[in-house]
C-alpha cells in the first residue's frame, strides 16, 4: 500500500473513531469526505502525467542518442569542415571526394598565384585517421554535452608521397619564384615637400625566400591542405623601415627641426632670407644625420656671386664737376668667396638654428646698394683735366691740380675704379731705373697711387702728355698731406678721361 492510500485510511479510521466516541446528537459534515477522494484523485493524475512526460523525454533523449551515434554531434569540424549532423558516410564519401581531386592552391602578393596537381609531383594521399575513427572519440549518449557554442576540431590525418625534385623544378619554373620577376622591399622614408616633412610609406615587394617557400609547400602538401599563402607564412623579405617606427618619426621630425631654419642674410643695406623652399630640396638622409648636399649649396652660392657681385661690372658715376661716366672696376667690388662661403652656409645649416649671416668675400667695396658699391666717400682723377678730388660723407675735402702718367713714353695712368690698397708715410718708390722717396704713399692700381711730387714746380695743364710720371698722380706736398690724412684702406679711387 501506498503512503498516500495508508495516510487516508488512516485519518478515515481516526475520523471513525472520532464519531463512534463523540455524543449521539453531535453532526458530521460528509463535505470533509468529499475534500479527501478530491485530494486522493488529483495526486494520482499528477503522478500520471508525471509519468508520461518523462517517458517522452526519455524516448527522445534514446532517438537522439541513437541518431547521433550515427551522425556527427554539433560544433564538429574535420579539417576546417563543418560537419555537424552530418553521417559518417556522408564525411566518408566527402573525404574521398576531396581525396581523389585534391590540389593545392598557392597564392602570394601581387596577384602571384599557381596551383599543385598530384600529377605534377606524383603525389599519392591516404588517409590514416579517418572519419570513423573521429566519430568513435564521440559518445552519442552524451551528445547533450555538444549543445554549446564550443567548437570541436579534427584533423584527418594522411600518408602522403610525392617526388621533392619534381617540386623543386615545378616550383623553380613559376613566374613568382624566378629573381627576375621579383622586386625588392624598400624602406619607408621621410622626404620635403613643399617645404614640409613628409613621410613616404614602406613598399612590400614580392621578393621571396625561395627556400622557405619549398619549405611551407611541403608542410601544406603532407597535410594535404586546399591553399597556402605565402605572404601570410612570411615567405616575403619585409621592409626593415617602416612608416610607424620610432626611427622614421624621429627622422621627421630631425628633419622638421631643420625646415624651420631661416637664414637672413645682408650686405650693408641689401637684405634677403634663405628658408626651406630654396634649400629644402638640399637635404639628404646619411648615416642617422641630416646634411645639406655641397653641391646644392655651392650652386646656390654662385648664384648669389652671380646676383650680387659687383667686381667686373660697369657703373654710370656722377663726377664731382656734374659729368657722367661709365667706368668698369675689374679690381675694385664686392666679390663673394665662393669656396668660403659655401663651407660656412652648410655649417649655419647644419646648427639647425635661424641666424643672421653677411657673406664671406674675397674683397669688399666701400658701400653697397642696389645701384651703387661707391659710396659717398671716394677720390676723383679727372685725368682729361688733371684734377684731384677727395670726397668725405659727400662733401669735398680737398681738390687739386696734378700730373699723371707720361702719355708720350706710353706710361698713361689707366682709367677704371679702384680702392687704395694701403698708405706709407714715408715712402721709397722703386722701378727699374728709378728709386724715389716720398712723403706720402697712397697705391691704388698695383704700383700705381697717389703720392706728393716735392721735385715739381707746377701741376695740372698738359705736362702729363710729355712730362709726366711713370703712371702714379703726382701731388703738391700740401694736398698729398690732407689727402693723406682722409683716406683710409679700401676707399674706392676713381680715374676717368
């Protein structure tokens, strides 16, 4: 008997003896009978029900366990494969398949591509572990336990042969593999741009390590997979630069640093600025450095000796009476040094900071404006009129007759611009036939300059066509004094006809 039946015989027995004990006269209400059958009937359909349901259950977990004992559980994969409900047969047959048209299909960069038949090699594929030993390591009773997300892999497992020599030639005769097609890595690298720092990326290439390709086919070919990539087995040479280092950004901004200079540059009153759109083009990357190219700079530097040399060229001068001549000064300018100058630009770019800079010069004129290189300060020879005239500041100091070269014995004292090398006080002038002392020495022209004539009585006229000297410009004792006193090194002498 049950607990349930004992536990309502037993409280009908109670509720019996309860009655037969109590008074004749005490009512029994029959409801409290009825409540217990109704509670007695219900239990008995729940157990029912109970049952039923888990004897369906049961019976589909035993169809499932039954079908999945002849068919792969979910989540299974066999070389890379989804077979999941597949039938072992099914897999078998798809194995076979694949087995019997196998190739292996090689991709690299550049749409670099070629495919491995077995006939190429003379390849043969069997297979070890196959699908049936795979389903063995599944218990279809527990085929529950493969509901998840979690993925089952498999590798089917091969015996293979084929001929490495045929490989080696098959692959040798690929377009991809023949050093010819292929082309190096390069390196990422900074360059200027329009004035900035631009970085220009890596190049991949498709140059490739031959052996290792011979090296990832074979591990492709026994494990008898579909494709190989080359490019993802690293079969590349790589760039060993590339555009996210730390060296090429350390490079830009090296560089950058650089593109920032400015160099302004003066000669008395004329200015001009050198920055990064002239010499931008000038620098160059060489062992872990920045440098100008010499060559880059020297041609600037000979187009500034181009642009702003004034040795050699003609100039239109005022004279003191108001005539204007033209006069070429092929000893007196500015001339810049080029070789100096280019030695001293490359090192002010190299410091890497803006500075201020004057040319270097192999010689110099007295002032230098885009017309002009003499000045206000100067001395005239009028050598039509045998006349001196000594200028300071633009105002005249001194002006005085004089004779120059003997015209007659061919010592005519030349025309053209010049400076004063030097003044001597006193002085002995020496020629072949001749040794002369003097008080004052003031050369412009060579052996050529101004200096007193004590041994002369007169001055100016036309003694200087048959009398003069051997060139210089004699002077009275008194005028070759002051002029002695205002000139200086370097101020520019004009003679002209």
């Amino acid at each position: 008997m049950s607990e349930e039946n004992k536990e309502v015989e037993q409280t009908e027995v109670a509720a019996t003896a309860t009655a037969a004990a109590m008074p004749a006269d005490v009512y029994i209400d029959k409801s409290v009978y009825e409540q217990i059958n109704k509670r007695k009937k219900g239990k008995k359909i729940v157990a029912i029900i109970s049952i039923f349901v888990g004897g369906v259950i049961f019976l589909c977990y035993l169809t499932l366990a039954i079908w999945f004992s002849f068919h792969f559980n979910k989540n299974t994969y066999i070389d890379g494969q989804n077979v999941s409900y597949h039938t072992v047969k099914s897999v078998k047959n798809t194995i076979d398949t694949y087995m019997s048209e196998y190739s292996l299909s090689v991709n690299g960069r550049e749409h670099a591509s070629f495919v491995i038949r077995p006939e190429d090699i003379d390849m043969t594929i069997q297979a070890v572990s196959n699908e049936k030993s795979i389903k063995k390591k599944q218990n279809g009773f527990l085929w529950f336990l493969y509901l998840n997300d979690n993925r089952k892999d498999y590798k089917t497992s091969y015996e293979v042969t084929y001929d490495k020599e045929k490989l080696y030639q098959f692959l040798k005769n690929q377009d991809c593999m023949q050093e010819k097609n292929m082309e190096k890595p390069k390196n990422a690298y900074v360059v200027v741009e329009k004035s900035e720092a631009v970085i220009i990326p890596e190049t991949e290439g498709s140059y490739l390590d031959t052996d290792k390709v011979q090296e990832v086919i074979e591990t492709a070919l026994e494990q008898v997979k579909a494709t190989t990539d080359l490019d993802k087995e690293a079969c590349y040479e790589n760039a060993e630069i590339t555009a996210d280092s730390k060296e090429i950004a350390d490079r830009k901004k090296a560089l950058e640093t650089y593109l920032a200079v400015q160099i302004n540059y003066s000669i008395d009153r004329v200015t001009w600025t050198l920055d990064a759109s002239t010499f931008g083009s000038w620098l160059y990357y060489d062992n872990g450095k920045w440098k100008f190219k010499k060559k880059s700079v020297q041609a600037y530097v000979r187009q500034l000796a181009e642009t702003y040399n004034t040795v050699g060229t003609t100039r239109t001068f005022q004279t003191y009476t108001g005539r204007y001549v033209e006069e070429t000064g092929n000893r007196y300018g500015w001339k810049i040094d080029v070789e100096a100058e280019t030695k001293g630009l490359r090192e002010t770019l190299a410091s890497g900071r803006s500075q201020e800079r004057i040319p270097e010069f192999s010689q110099t004129g007295a002032a230098y404006t885009k017309s002009d290189d003499i000045g206000y300060s100067y001395v005239e020879v009028d050598l039509t009129n045998q006349h001196v005239y000594l200028i300071v500041s633009g105002k005249l100091v001194t002006d005085s007759p004089c004779v120059t070269g003997c015209v007659k014995n061919g010592h005519g004292t030349p025309d053209g611009l010049y400076s004063v090398t030097y003044k001597e006080s006193p002085s002995v002038l020496r020629g072949e036939d001749y040794e002369t002392k003097v008080n004052f020495w003031m050369p412009f022209n060579r052996g050529i300059g101004l200096h007193d004539a004590t041994w002369r009585d007169e001055f100016g006229g036309d003694i200087y066509y048959s009398g003069g000297s051997h060139g210089c410009v004699n002077l009275p004792y008194q005028k070759a004094a002051v002029i002695y006193e205002n000139i200086y090194a370097g101020m520019p002498v004009i003679c002209y006809y």
